[in-house]
C-alpha cells in the first residue's frame, strides 16, 4: 500500500487483483479467484467492481497514469537532455521498483485486456509516456550532446531494457532495479568499449586488403 493511502477493503482487493494479474495474467484470472484470494463472496466483490473490465481500467488507467505523472516530473526537474533521458530512464524504474506487481499486473494486463474505451484510453497513456521519452531523445540530438540517430528506435531500445527487466530482475538479487538502470544507461549512452581501447586486430584477408590500398598511390 502506497504511503498516504488509506487502507480500504477496495484497495485490499485491488492489490489483491494486481497480485494474481502479475503473477498468472490477466485472461487466466477470473474474478472468482480474486474473491476466494481475498475470502470474499463473489457479490461483496461485485459491489465494489461490476466486472473484470472494470478492474481492468482501475489496474491499467491508474497504473499508467501514476506513472506518466512520476515521470513527467522527474523530467521537468532536469537541467539538460542527457539528464531528462536519464530522469527518464530512472524514475521509470524507480516505479516499477516500489510497485513491481501494479507493473508487472498494468502491464500483462494491457497486453491481454479488452479493446474498449478503458483500453483506447490507456493506449493513449502509454503514447504520451512513449513519447516524452522521444522528445528527450531529440532534444539531446537538437544540442548536440546525442548523435544523429532516430529517435523513435532509440527509445524503443531504451524502453526494452526496461521492460525485460520484469523478466529476470529478483527483488531479492545482488542489485536493485535503481543500479541496474544506471549501469544500463550508461551503457547504453556511452557504450561498451573503453575510449582507450586499441582496435580489434585485422584477420589475414583484412590485412591483404589494407596493403593493397596502401599501395595504391594517391592524387597529389
């Protein structure tokens, strides 16, 4: 439960939703196992939610809608791109680190979900979220400080490292998601190998070739 929130019966079945969603998916859990998760009739929880669709849009909206607000923040409150696209990167994960099955349960939930209205409306979150993140990236090659690249494939990679990471990061591991992020991101913006590093030696035919050019004489 989130600091400041009450602890309401509602919120209780909502975790309790978001908990069996993240761990067996959405279209495999019905709403008689949330009642039994939660030793509840299936009309006290009826009374509170009419229909899995309607816990869709409560799991879903809210989810991406808390995050799209922590990390338009985060962003806003950084003095240069380079710094937005990492506020970016790192508030993402600092998310899904303190609510890892409202993650977890938003995003399987939005995969397998309906196509309604609560469905278009979260895509819409999910295009203003995708989207801020391009706008870093291009703001950072506006100045400069990234290189020409396209930012709608960069920010898909940066996005992927992200998303994978529900699938092999253990809360319980050597490192939390927070330092996970920050190797990840410089990685990914400043690259693997060291500015010091001696090029990879050539092959045989590679160094056949570059004799070959050398020899060639060049205009004066």
């Amino acid at each position: 439960m989130a600091p400041g929130v009450p602890d309401t019966r509602e919120n209780q079945l909502l975790a309790i939703a978001r908990r069996l969603f993240a761990r067996d998916g959405y279209e495999r859990t019905a709403m008689r196992d949330i009642a039994e998760a939660a030793e509840v009739t299936k009309a006290a929880l009826y009374y509170y939610f009419p229909n899995k669709e309607a816990l869709y849009e409560r799991v879903v909206l809210e989810s991406m809608q808390s995050l799209v607000e922590d990390v338009s923040a985060a962003v806003a409150a950084a003095d240069s791109p380079t710094a937005r696209i990492r506020a970016f990167m790192q508030s993402s994960a600092d998310v899904f680190d303190l609510a890892r099955d409202r993650w977890i349960a938003g995003s399987r939930a939005f995969r397998e979900g309906g196509r309604g209205g609560q469905h278009l409306a979260a895509i819409a979150l999910r295009d203003r979220y995708e989207s801020l993140l391009r706008q870093c990236i291009a703001e950072g090659i506006a100045s400069g400080e990234v290189r020409a690249i396209d930012p709608a494939i960069a920010g898909r990679f940066l996005l992927s490292g992200l998303n994978q990471m529900t699938n092999w990061h253990r809360p319980d591991g050597r490192l939390g998601v927070t330092e996970v992020m920050k190797q990840f991101l410089d990685m990914a913006l400043h690259g693997l190998l060291s500015s010091t590093e001696p090029p990879p030696a050539l092959g045989a035919k590679s160094r056949a070739i570059s004799r070959r050019r050398a020899a060639v004489p060049t205009s004066p």
